[in-house]
C-alpha cells in the first residue's frame, strides 16, 4: 500500500477539522454568554404629586439606590439550545463538502488511469470554492474558524499527484 500523498493528507485533516470545529461550536456552552439583572427603581413614585422635579430622598429610598439590588446573573448557552437543532443542517454543510474533497483527493492518487483521475478533479474544486464561499458570506459568525478548513481543503485540491516516470531525477 503506498503512503497518502500531500493532497490525501492535506484532505483528511481538513476533513477531522471540520468535524471538530462543528461539535465545537454545536456543544460549547460557552459561544453564547450574557448577564441579566432586574431594575430597581431607587425612588418610590407618587402619581399623585405634581412633577415639579425630583423627590426628595428619605431614608427608605435611600437604601433601595443602585447597587444595593439584585446582583446580576451570568447565563450561557450552545449553539443548539440558543438556535434550535436546524444549525446542525449549516455545520453539516463544511463536514459535506470537505469529505467530498478527502474523496476527490483519494480517488486523484497515483496509479490511476489519467482519465479517470481528472472527474476527481472536478469533484475536489466543486467542494472546495463553495467552501470558500460560505467561509466569505459567514465571515462574522462561523465562517472564520471554517477558514483554515477551506484553505487545506484549497491545497488538496490544487495539489497534484502526479506519477513518478522511471528513471527521471527529481527537479532541482
């Protein structure tokens, strides 16, 4: 059996990097923190007093002032519980696409008919310039962890594995 060559190898861990970042961003509780707090008015309000500027404070009001509330709660969620489970649908999308470039890279290796190496091709630059393009158009939410994945996936593609001819020295 012969070793994977660049374009295989390049493939497959563009592909297990794909399949990390999606459970990565699928199950991290973390991606979505925010804190809640609830209002506290500091001052009771009379509706039936004119509104000829503030109140006076007395002793009541004066130990409801800010700081003296509700502390503030820390909340955080994953991916699918703040978005529902159709973002497995969107993450799926890099898993797809960069197993198709591992098949393409796979099926270009050496020891193939020429003829049939060159769909394979195809197959490979079909998989990955959409990639690239979902990378660009989800560039401020996931597009930027999928962009190294895009970019291995570039290099499977545009890597050759070519034959060696016999007895031909290696280029310098």
């Amino acid at each position: 059996m012969n070793p994977p060559g660049a374009s295989t190898l390049a493939g497959g861990v563009a592909h297990i990097l794909a399949w990390g970042i999606a459970l990565w961003l699928a199950f991290w509780p973390g991606l979505y923190q925010g804190v809640s707090a609830t209002a506290v008015s500091a001052v009771p309000y009379e509706a039936d007093r004119p509104s000829t500027g503030p109140p006076p404070l007395d002793a009541a009001a004066i130990s409801k002032l800010p700081g003296d509330g509700p502390e503030p709660v820390r909340f955080s969620a994953t991916l699918i519980q703040e978005n529902g489970f159709w973002v497995l649908g969107l993450l799926a999308i890099p898993i797809v696409l960069t197993g198709l470039g591992l098949i393409s890279a796979t099926m270009r290796q050496p020891g193939r008919a020429a003829g049939s190496r060159y769909p394979w091709r195809l197959v490979g630059w079909a998989a990955a310039l959409p990639l690239l393009g979902f990378c660009i158009v989800a560039i401020f939410s996931v597009g930027l962890f999928y962009l190294p994945v895009a970019l291995l996936t570039l290099a499977s593609v545009a890597l050759r594995s070519r034959p060696k001819a016999e007895g031909a020295s290696p280029p310098e």
